[in-house]
C-alpha cells in the first residue's frame, strides 16, 4: 500500500527525456554527464507547465520560470541515468496507463487530453517519454531505497501518543508547495519563483493543486499538495508560527525555512478530538510515505553530487 501510494505521488512530476541528442543547431542548456538538456527540452517542460498549471501565461512568469525549470530537468536527468545504470526498462503498457492517469486527474478522457496536447504544440510522444522516465525512477525507488523504509507498530503508537496529548487544539486541513533550496536550485531563483507562484496563485488559489503537481517536491505532491490534518509542532517552526493567521481558503505568501521556501492553502480548520484521531492504517500510510521521501531525496542528492553538471546559460 505504502509503495503504491508513493508511486502515485511521484507520477505527476513528469521530466523530459534527458537523454535526447541535441539535433541540427538546437542549443544545449546543460551537460549532464554524458547527456544533455537541449532548449527544445526546456521550452518543452516551460510549455507543458503553463497548460497544465492553468496560470496566466506572462514573460516575467517565464523569465522567473526557467532557472527552476532547468534545475528540475537536470535533475530529472540524473533520475534517467541511475535507472538505465540499473537497466530498469519500463513496459509500454504501464505508460499508456501513466498516461490515462494524468488524463484522469485533469478530469478528461485520455483521447481529449491527447489532442489538447498536440493543439498546444506539445508531442505527445515526448510526453510519454516523460511518463517512461519517471516510472522508471519509481522502480529505482522501489528497487534501491524501499527495502530500508521500516515502520513500526512503536512508531504508530507514538504518533497516536503524541495526537492524543493535542486534543482540543487547533488543526489545520494544508496543502503545501515545497520548492527546496540546493546547490543546483539557488536561494534567489527559488524565492523568486515561490513570490510569483504565490502572487499568481492568490488570485487563482483553485490553480494550487495543478501547481504543487507540477512543482512541489513534498509527499503530497501528487494529491495536490494536500498533506492532511496537522496542528502546531507537527511542521517546521517557521509554519507552525504563520498557520493561525492563515484564513480557510487563502494561499500564504511564501515562508522561507532552512531548506526551502512553502506555499501553503489551508482548506479547513477543526478543534482535534477523540472521533477524529486518525486510524492506524492512515498513520502508517503517512509515516512510511515521509520516510520514504525522505531516503529517496538523500540517495538523489547523493547521485546529484557526483554528476558532472555543466549549465549553458
């Protein structure tokens, strides 16, 4: 349960293929290791992002875009290479499926969202080339990382320990977008994008679950950033000080902790009581998924790391 439950948050998160050989006079906007990241890849992902996003297209929107958008497609470059390290294949059936499912969660039919696609100007068959690239980091994932997450009927008991002791206090119903500061994703450009994703989405908060597909990097990603019910203690500090000024319905200006910037929407709040503590099946769910995002970002930081990544712009 735990493992489908991750694989599904990291569908969304589609990358271009990075292993694509820059054709003719295309540019190339990074070198990674023996690939490349070409400009049509960048426009690629720039185009996909503001179709599926739903903000209002803008050059400053772009401009403030792109440095993080090329930090995401050299990363997802490295995800494509330790899976063909690894020589994990992916079927063409599961990306048909990949497919189907992103279709699903923009509430259209696959055939609709496929020519939505190509009616933008974007190829559905470098589309399914994203598709395939992230299933195949999942089954890295499933394949290197997984076999190390544990969690125990102890650590169930904690949690329940520690939700008990909060009744009656305030919980908020938050979705979240992270955007982590590293040394490829610059402090700068990543306050840069958290302003104008927050500037954006506060006139269109209904775009936030689009968005934190797109760009967040927590576990709920996939559900919209949506991470459930939470109270004060439960978050780093800096959110834990900005939920109770945060009204139900409204996205936050962007809160800078020491390893990134958030964005939050509160959907709802609540007193915490008995009837609403949550059961063990959810609290294990929700456990194993954060430790698993937690050793699947140390084992990409640790192939980060040793990649030879050479930026052209």
């Amino acid at each position: 349960m735990m493992m489908r439950v991750f694989l599904l948050m990291m569908l969304f998160a589609v990358a271009v293929p990075m292993g694509a050989q820059a054709g003719g006079k295309e540019s190339i906007v990074a070198v990674v290791n023996q690939g490349v990241v070409t400009s049509s890849d960048l426009q690629a992902r720039l185009d996909l992002i503001a179709m599926s996003t739903g903000l209002p297209p803008s050059k400053e929107l772009t401009a403030k875009l792109r440095p993080q958008v090329l930090d995401m497609l050299i990363e997802e470059t490295v995800k494509t290479q330790e899976a063909d390290r690894l020589k994990i294949a992916v079927d063409p059936k599961e990306v048909e499926e990949g497919f189907a499912t992103i279709a699903k969660q923009n509430n259209i039919p696959a055939d609709t969202f496929r020519k939505a696609l190509q009616q933008r100007g974007i190829n559905t068959a470098t589309m399914n080339e994203q598709i395939r690239a992230q299933l195949a980091w999942n089954k890295v994932i499933q394949k290197r990382v997984r076999p190390r997450v544990d969690v125990s009927e102890a650590d169930i008991d904690s949690e329940l320990d520690v939700l008990r002791a909060a009744i009656g206090k305030t919980q908020y119903r938050v979705a979240e977008i992270f955007l982590p500061i590293s040394e490829q994703a610059k402090s700068s450009d990543v306050a840069n994008l958290a302003r104008k994703l927050s500037d954006q989405l506060q006139g269109t908060p209904e775009a936030f679950p689009k968005v934190a597909r797109q760009f967040s990097q927590s576990a709920g990603a996939e559900q919209g950033g949506m991470i459930g019910w939470v109270f004060g203690g439960q978050m780093p500090e800096e959110i834990d000080e900005a939920l109770p000024s945060l009204a139900v319905g409204k996205v936050s200006q962007p809160i800078k902790t020491a390893s990134g910037y958030y964005i939050l929407f509160v959907a709802d709040k609540r007193q915490l009581t008995e009837e609403t503590l949550p059961p063990r099946e959810e609290i294990l769910q929700r456990i194993g998924t954060q430790r698993l995002d937690r050793a699947q970002r140390r084992y990409l930081m640790d192939l980060m790391s040793s990649a030879f990544i050479e930026k052209r712009v």
